[in-house]
C-alpha cells in the first residue's frame, strides 16, 4: 500500500493533476465539493490515471478538507511516480520525499 498526500481544488476548470507543491499532490476537479462529489471526483482521476479500479483508493484523512492523506493498494511508491511522469508537468515534479510504503491491511 502507498499513502498518498493530495491538496485538492474543487470546483475547478479542469480535472487535472498540476503537480507536486511540497509534498503533496495539486490537483484539481471540476466537481463541487457537496455530497463528497469533489472527493469521488478525485478518486476517479486518480484511479483513471494510475490505471487501478476507483475501489483500490482510500480517503484516510481530510474527508471534508482540501488536504487528504490517501491509501493506494495494489501500487508500490516506486511506481507511483511512473504511473504520473506523464501527467505532471516536468517542472513540477520535484518534491522533497517519496510516497510511503505502509503495511496497514487493506478495510474490510
């Protein structure tokens, strides 16, 4: 499993991912932040880019807040960074640490 920081801006032009600021990911979704539509916006732009089911991520923290700490099962930390190369922008790439690797059990 890799944990995952995301600073998200909802009710945004675009679903995009901008890169990284700190150690976390900028991204933004076009999906208002009621109901956690901005939350299910986020997952599926992640899942469709890291090419994993929507199921595979988690929200840990931040549920109602724009920075969330999330769970990726079934992707290594190392591949986390090849799986985005394309998306993010060269410039914006670089960030002080890597995602973590934990060994936490995937909920039931």
């Amino acid at each position: 499993m890799t944990t995952l920081k995301i600073k998200l801006s909802p009710h945004s032009h675009a679903n995009k991912i901008w890169g990284w600021e700190g150690d976390r990911l900028k991204v933004s979704v076009t999906a208002a932040p009621e109901d956690g539509r901005a939350n299910e916006a986020l997952i599926g732009l992640l899942a469709e880019k890291l090419h994993l089911p929507a199921s595979t991520i988690k929200i840990q923290y931040g549920e109602g807040d724009r920075l969330k700490t999330l769970q990726i099962w079934n992707l290594e930390p190392e591949h986390l960074e090849e799986r985005f190369a394309r998306y993010v922008p060269q410039a914006a790439r670089e960030k002080p640490e890597k995602p973590q690797k934990t060994d936490e059990k995937r909920p039931a």
